[in-house]
C-alpha cells in the first residue's frame, strides 16, 4: 500500500522473490546457452544467434506458464499465494527476455536483405492460407505486444487511472499471449523438432497451465461461495454461530457481487469481497491489528467503515447488518464506499 | 492443512514461521526446475549437420563461363585447390543478394574470373562473392556454355530451401522455423536448392528453376521448408543438376 506513487514499493519480500525468480532465469539461461554446447554432440554447429535465440525464447515460454499456474495454484492451496505478491515482476521480466528472444531472431533470419529488417519480418512469409508453413511469427508478435501492454500498465497509477475492472479486463490479454505464444512455437519450431524432449517439456507445460485452471474452476464450482438467500432487501448470509473471530464469512448477493461478514471483537460488520486494489477476495483475507487484510496484496480496510487507515484513501462499499434469531442478515444495497457502520454485536451463546 | 489453520501471509510483513520451509521449497523447486529446463531443452536440439562458410579454405578465386539464369552459376574451366576445373559452382552476392544486381547481363557467357568464400554443406557448394571487381572480373572473351541435357521427368520428395543458408550460411538453415528467412533470401533472388530424400543421378541436392526454365515462380514460396511431393523434369548444366519446378504438380505431404 502507498499513499503515493512510486516506481516500486521494495521490501524485504520483494527482494526475495524477485531474486528466486532471477535466479531462476540465469541459471536456464547460463546452463542452455553457455553449459550445453559443451555436452552436445552438435558442439558449435547450431549458430549462436539461433543458439541463444532458442534459449531466450524457450525460456519467455517457460517463465510464462509459471506465471498462469500461480494464479490456479493459490486458489487450490493458499500457501502458494505469497507467489502471487510480486507476480507483475515476474512477468515485467518476461516481457525482457521474450524482447531479447525477438531481437536476435530478426537480427539474424530478418537482416541481411536490402528490406528493412521490420518489414521483412511482416512480408517475408505470407503463406496466410496454409497451416503448415503458416507465418507463425505473427503469434509471436502478438504476444510479445500483448506483454509490453501489460508490462507498460502494471504499475498501480494505471490500475487506479483505468480502474480495477478495466485493468483487470486489460490484464486478461496474459491468456491471450499464451495461446499466441503456444500457436508461435506449435506452428514453428515444434514443426521441425526431431527430438522429443522439447515436445513433452512445451506440451507438458501447456497442458499443465490448462489443467491447473480446470482444476481450480471445478473447485471453486464445488466450494465455491453460496447465494445468499434473499428475503426483501435483506438476505441471509449465514448463521452467527458460524462466524469465528477474525474471519468473514462469503455469500454472493447478485451477479458477481459478494459480501464478507467479518467477526471482529465480538462483533459482526459486512463490507465488500472486492478489494479496492485489484479485486482481490477480501472475506478470504484476515483481520490482523484490527483491520482486514487482502490475501492478495496486503491493502487493509477497517471493516466497520471500508476505509483503509490514513493516510491511505483506498475504500470499500460496506452493509449494513442485523440479526434475526442466529441469522445473520445483510442488506442488498451497498452503502457507497467508505461509509460506517455500527457493528452487531453477537447475540451471547453463539 | 485446513485453510483457517494456513500461516497467513503479508506482503510487508515477515513470512510467518509456518510458511518459511514450504516457501523456501517452492523456491527451491522454482530454480532447480528452470536449470533443468535449460539443460534439457537446451540438449535436445537437433543436430543441424556439419554445414557454414570455409574461411579455413581461404579466399577461393576461379575462372569460367558466367551463366546469370536461371542463377548466376559459374562453368569453372580454371579451377582453384577447393574448386577444381570441371565443376559447375552456384554464386551467391554477400547476405541476402544477388550478385547480378547492379551487373549487366551481358556477362552471359562471357568469361569471368569470380572470387569469394565457399559455403559448404557436404556436396553442396555455394561461393559468395564480393561486390565490384573485387568479386567479379568480367573479359570480353566469350566462353562456351555447356549445353543442357534433358534426363526427363521425375517424381521427387524433399524441401524446398534457399541455397546459402541450406549450404551454412545459417545452421540450421532449413525447415519450417526458418522458412521466413528462406523466402527473404529467394526474394533476394539467392538460388533456390532442393534437397531430395533419396539420390537421383547421384545427386541430393538440385538448383531449381521455373517451369520455363528461369527463375523459380514466386507461388513456390508457399512451398518453402515444408516436406513436398513435385512432378519435376531434371536437366543437368555443366555437372549441376536443375529442376525445372512447378507449383501446379506440387503437393505437401506429411
């Protein structure tokens, strides 16, 4: 959280996970590009440019699935949503390396003609109406676009200037990238590769991505969280006995619209599941020092009121609440955000 | 783990305690899993064969009858240690060029004296050349061009390359990953090579030409990289072998 904007808010986990990740990345690099000449057969026969080309592109590929199984990994175990923190790094980094892939490939198969190297990758092949042969390098143009718009709007002023709907709907272009990504190497080198460990290792990723997404969505459907059951403008959410102190309870109230009924200090206040910075799930976030805190990023809201605390001005809608017997009832119409709530204190024996 | 027991982790915060040896294992598992992944993709490239330019031979200068079409090739009748007399070599300008460009075509069976690099993938050889007299000196002595000798027509399989990458000038300089590359170096009008699967005449590699006899027809660059089935009809100039290629009896196939 900042109340102002600068490049990268750095802490102590930051630096961490972004040295995991680049760590990561040196040694695929260092090991493909300077390690595996020396045990391959081919020693010195494949040329560099293409050599490194390959290395930097299989690499974008590699650094890219990782990216699309954090998001299904942290919804069927939440221990791996630490990974999602400083996930725009990672795929800031992305962007870098697939450039670097793209830069030796038009420096070597795109130059050396009297065409303008730019040109020449847009006419060179323009076999459109083949799939064997088909210009396979407009995926990867695509891709690599799509990934400099992400890169380019990944800071928070963007998420707050396009708002979080807007920006999120943006940032779906991420799956987009991938199928281009998985298009580009599908039609193009996988078309020529004898080998077969290239294949499992590109397939493999691909269809881990897929199932991992599969899987999240068949539990999501499965646990997913209930409809509130609606009586007027009051719905009941669940029953107060349910509650546990520090923790919300989720219903969905219409369409995509979900509450998160938080026990705090005995008693009961609703705010919105959507948090103010990137929608994040806030009722499966917890209330630490007195505020809830978002799983995803850290943004906190005093839950009575859907203020984050100064002099940070992020706000959430907030309900108000009542009980009836054990049932803990939300009004439907959000109060606008930012507005207090007095909290419902839990009836005693619950 | 139930997920209210689940450490909860903050950003800002310090990992909590519960968290650090799960973390510590997923970023454990995170590096080693991108090492071993450079390693095996790295190693399971193909081996793109022994193929790229012979410096080690040195500057090569020959002399001979210049035939400018379909490709400029040269007839050596005065040879060098690399390129003996007899042999009919392809000639490529440096990158992705013609040589003819900027030359005249009165250089038509005139004899030459070209002088360059050999880019070598087995039999297959391809001299580039320098620009200007460097590379080529044209006499006003008129030489004799051999005449071509028709071997009928054949059914052949094979791709479609760009003769200087084919020959190293790129390695691997084949296949569908590089097929934009080829049509950019064909488009530069550098000779077009087919590399049969099985020998004919006794030879695997083939200059092509159109159906006409001039150059290969730009509907055949659909056809580049991929693995094709052609009726051709074959005439041999000098000792080159020349398919006279046309994409209407040209078919893909698996």
């Amino acid at each position: 959280m900042s109340v102002k904007y600068i490049p990268v808010q750095w802490n102590p986990n930051k630096w961490k996970y972004n040295a995991v990740m680049l760590i990561g990345v040196f040694a695929y690099l260092w090991l493909f590009i300077e390690w595996t000449p020396a045990i391959m057969s081919n020693d010195g026969r494949i040329n560099g440019q293409i050599h490194n080309a390959r290395a930097f592109g299989s690499c974008a590929f590699l650094m890219l699935t990782v990216i699309l199984c954090i998001g299904p990994l942290a919804r069927l175990d939440k221990r791996f949503l630490p990974l999602l923190y400083n996930r725009r790094h990672f795929g800031v980094m992305t962007l870098f390396v697939a450039i670097t892939h793209a830069g030796y490939i038009i420096n070597w198969y795109f130059s050396f003609s009297a065409s303008n190297k730019y040109e020449a990758l847009l006419f060179a092949n323009t076999s459109y109406g083949q799939l064997s042969g088909f210009p396979f390098e407009v995926f990867g143009i695509f891709a690599v676009l799509c990934l400099a718009l992400l890169a380019a709007t990944s800071h928070d002023f963007w998420m707050k200037f396009l708002t979080p709907r807007i920006w999120k709907r943006i940032h779906y272009l991420v799956y987009f990238a991938y199928i281009s990504v998985v298009a580009h190497v599908g039609l193009g080198i996988l078309q020529d590769q004898q080998d077969k460990i290239f294949i499992v290792v590109f397939i493999g990723g691909a269809l881990t991505v897929a199932a991992l997404h599969i899987l999240a969505a068949l539990q999501e459907r499965r646990s997913g969280d209930p409809d509130a059951l609606s009586s007027g403008e009051w719905v009941a959410i669940c029953h107060a006995s349910e509650l546990r102190e520090g923790y919300a309870k989720v219903a969905r109230l219409s369409g995509e619209e979900r509450v998160a009924v938080f026990l705090q200090d005995g008693k009961i206040s609703a705010i919105s599941n959507a948090c103010a910075h990137q929608n994040g799930p806030l009722g499966e976030g917890r209330i630490l020092d007195c505020l809830v805190t978002c799983p995803w990023h850290g943004f906190q809201y005093d839950v009575r009121s859907g203020r984050s605390p100064a002099p940070f001005t992020e706000k959430v809608p907030t309900y108000q609440v009542k009980l009836a017997g054990d049932q803990v009832l939300v009004n439907a119409n959000a109060n606008p955000p930012g507005t207090f709530v007095e909290p419902v204190p839990l009836p005693s024996g619950a | 783990m139930a997920e209210k027991d689940t450490p909860y982790f903050v950003g800002f915060l310090p990992i909590p305690a519960g968290l650090k040896l799960f973390l510590l294992v997923v970023s454990l598992s995170l590096i080693t899993g991108f090492a071993a992944g450079g390693i095996l993709v790295g190693i399971s490239q193909d081996d793109p064969g022994q193929a790229g330019f012979r410096f080690d031979h040195g500057r090569q200068t020959v002399t001979g009858v210049f035939e400018s079409h379909p490709y400029p090739m040269l007839h050596i009748t005065m040879g060098s240690e690399h390129l003996p007399t007899g042999k009919t070599i392809m000639v490529s300008g440096q990158g992705k060029t013609n040589i003819m460009r900027g030359r005249s075509d009165e250089l038509d069976g005139k004899i030459v004296e070209i002088s360059g690099v050999i880019v070598q993938r087995g039999d297959l050889k391809m001299l580039q050349i320098a620009g200007g007299r460097r590379g080529l000196k044209p006499t006003e002595e008129d030489g004799v061009v051999p005449v071509a000798e028709d071997l009928g027509t054949w059914r052949v399989k094979g791709e479609i390359c760009d003769g200087k990458c084919l020959a190293g000038a790129m390695n691997p300089g084949r296949g569908i990953a590089h097929k934009a590359c080829a049509n950019l170096c064909l488009i530069g009008e550098i000779p077009p090579v087919f590399v049969s699967t099985k020998p004919i005449e006794g030879e695997e590699y083939f200059l092509i030409a159109g159906p006409d006899g001039k150059e290969m027809t730009q509907d055949t660059y659909n056809y580049v990289g991929q693995f094709v089935e052609a009726e051709t009809r074959i005439e041999r100039r000098g000792n080159l072998l020349v398919m006279r290629m046309d994409p209407a009896k040209m078919q893909v196939t698996p």
